[in-house]
C-alpha cells in the first residue's frame, strides 16, 4: 500500500478538520490481501471520543461520476474511546468496496457490521449519511482524475433497519435527528 501525494492531502484535510491527536493504522482484510489506512484523531469531535476516516479508500471506483469524472468516497465515523473496535468497523465498510465491488452513497446501509465485531450491543449496522459531526463542513475534494466526498457512517439498531427498508433512509435520518439521541453510543436505544 504506497502512500502517494493524493493519499497525504487526503490525510492532511481530514486531519484538519479532526483535530486532535491524529495518528494512520493499517487494517487487512481476513485473507490479508487487502489493506486499508485508518486515521485515528483522539479527543475528536470532544474528549474522550475518536474520529476515523479511511485514507485511500478513493482509489477504489464505486461506479458514481458527476460533472464527467468519476467520484469517490472515504468513510468517516465516530465513536467513544471505549469502543476500540470502530475502526474494524469502519476499515470492514472499506472492505466491502475494495474486495465485493459495494456501491456507497448516502442512505446506504452495510447491514450486520457493527455486530461483527460487538454483537452484544443495540446497534447492528452502518447507514451512511452525509457528514454532520465536526465543527467544520467535509468539501468534497478536487483531483484531476476524480471527486473525493466523504460518508459518515452511523450505526443504527435491526428496528431502525428495518424502518429504513420500509419507509426510506432519508425518514430513518429525519428520525434520529427528532430523536435527539447520541449516534455515537453503540450501545443506544433504538429510536422505533
């Protein structure tokens, strides 16, 4: 896994936007065939929580374009410190582009995820949204080959899966944000 321009002004953008202690882990896939970079910022969006983001999870095509280039993602997310697995959680989202060709867009949901790693929690699986969370707004990046954006990735319960397969992604993120609730607590209570 090589580290290019492009990968370090990615890193450096989220970073910024991050702040606090930003550190890279590379992730593998079960098989070790593929890798993938985390940036891990400590403290961020508040203390005690983390911020993560894929770094390079753009060299990977998604079959979207706009405006005649192709766009890309990287998955961002948060969680408390305490869930030290999130970014299993997020690097497995990647997997599921890099390695089964998955399309990601907002609404989307990568279903059992977070239950992979934590099945004894409330929340089951990733929806991915457009990014909320941080003090500053994630713009979507400019290559001269490519559009990066950026998708959050929220865990939500099998209750609140289901609401989205029946009433719409779109009514499950109008609930949540009704709701009030703490997206980043793994272990919260469904909203339906």
């Amino acid at each position: 896994m090589s580290v290019t321009p492009e990968k370090k002004q990615i890193a450096k953008y989220i970073a910024d936007i991050f702040g606090g202690k930003a550190s890279v882990f590379n992730y593998g896939d079960d098989n070790n065939i593929s890798k993938i970079a985390i940036l891990q910022s400590v403290d961020s969006p508040c203390g005690g929580e983390v911020s993560y983001s894929t770094i390079g999870l753009s060299s990977y095509d998604i079959g979207l374009s706009v405006e005649d280039k192709p766009l890309r993602i990287e998955f961002v997310g948060a969680s408390p410190a305490e869930y030290e697995q999130f970014g299993n959680i997020i690097s497995t989202c990647a997997f599921n582009v890099i390695n089964s060709d998955y399309s990601c867009s907002p609404g989307t949901i990568y279903p059992n995820i977070v239950k992979m790693y934590y099945p004894e929690l409330n929340t089951k699986h990733i929806l991915f949204v457009s990014p909320f969370l941080w003090d500053k707004d994630l713009e979507t990046l400019h290559f001269e080959d490519k559009k990066v954006a950026w998708l959050q990735a929220i865990p939500i319960s099998d209750t609140e899966f289901v609401y989205a397969q029946k009433h719409g992604s779109e009514a499950l993120e109008d609930l949540l944000e009704e709701s009030d609730v703490d997206i980043l607590d793994l272990n919260r209570l469904s909203v339906i």
